[in-house]
C-alpha cells in the first residue's frame, strides 16, 4: 500500500479532473513514472504561468490523451523536481500534504512541505 509523507495511507488527490501519473486520482509512482508525479498540489494561476515558461503547459486541453487542461483551484499531482523548481522561483503551489506520496522526501525536506501545507 501507497503511503503518505506522514508514513500514513496515501490519500487520492484528485478525481475530476483525474490526476495521477497512473490517472487514478492517487499520486502514487512506480519505477515507469520517471516524472515522480508525487506532489498532490492545488494549481494557481502563477504556478500554472511558471509552468508554461519552463515548457510545461498545463492549461491547454489535450483530448488525445485525456488531459482537460487546468486551471487555478485544480488539484494535480506534480513531478517533485517541477515542485522544487517552482519553490525556488517563489511561486510553489500549496500541497496536500494527506495526499502527497512518501517518495517525495527524497528530494524535499517535509518542513518544506508542511510551510506549503493547503489550509
């Protein structure tokens, strides 16, 4: 079973729009997921802008591959190094922490999580 930064049970992310490296609304990773989708995170407009500049759009909708595009209030399971990047430019997005996979540790100290904790 799939646990949480918390070493508690990983809880789903998000279901609509479906998240996931796995699209089970769960940021769980595996050894196929070379992204690390671990972060679950909540999208806001300045992330989502930060994103598009480093060449990853995340606004458009991608009908061939099931992708809605997002938008702000979104929740969305994040690459841990997109989350690090985003954090050292100033505009990382809050994290569910519940929902934020264990493997994130291993680049991202959990004081650091817990600073961008969603309220």
């Amino acid at each position: 079973m799939a646990t949480n930064v918390f070493g508690q049970p990983l809880q789903p992310c998000c279901f609509n729009p479906l998240t996931g490296f796995y699209r089970d609304g769960y940021c769980r990773t595996g050894t196929d997921d070379t992204g690390t989708h671990t972060v679950c995170a909540i999208m806001t407009a300045e992330f989502l802008q930060f994103s598009l500049s480093v060449g990853n759009d995340l606004t458009t909708p991608r009908p061939e591959y099931g992708f809605p595009g997002l938008k702000p209030g979104d929740k969305w399971c994040l690459c841990l190094t997109r989350w690090l990047q985003a954090y050292h430019a100033d505009v990382a997005p809050s994290v569910i922490l519940e929902a934020t996979h264990e493997k994130t540790l291993d680049l991202i100290p959990l004081d650091e999580l817990i600073a961008y904790a969603a309220k």
